[in-house]
C-alpha cells in the first residue's frame, strides 16, 4: 500500500501525495519472541475527491 500510486488523484495540474505508513504494530501486552496474530497500520492518504468507500475498494484491490 506505501508509496503505491493506485491511490492518488490529479486536479487542475495538482497531484495528491503517494499514501505513507505513519505507524504498525501488533496488538501483544509485553514483548516476547512469538510472532503476534493481530496487528494493525496506519495509513495517510490524501484525497480530492475520492470518498472513504472509495479508497478502502482501492486498498482492497490492492491487497488481492
């Protein structure tokens, strides 16, 4: 999803950024060596006009 161009628009000459991962991380209480089920990251995706629906139909393709 980083840096992928499958989300930025163009308007009137004006590109948006490519989206950035701001933060991940799992979901464990303490640090063990384990590998974590649940874990999450937090994307920055700049929009002109695409709707929240929009982008997550876009990263779901993405994932595929």
């Amino acid at each position: 999803m980083e840096y992928t161009n499958r989300f930025t628009e163009t308007y009137d000459g004006e590109t948006t950024p490519l989206p950035v991962c701001l933060q991940a991380n799992d979901l464990k209480d303490n640090y063990d060596v384990q590998t974590s089920h649940h874990s999450y990251a937090l994307y920055n995706v700049f929009t002109l006009s695409q709707t929240a629906k929009d982008v997550m139909i876009t990263f779901k393709r993405n994932c595929k």
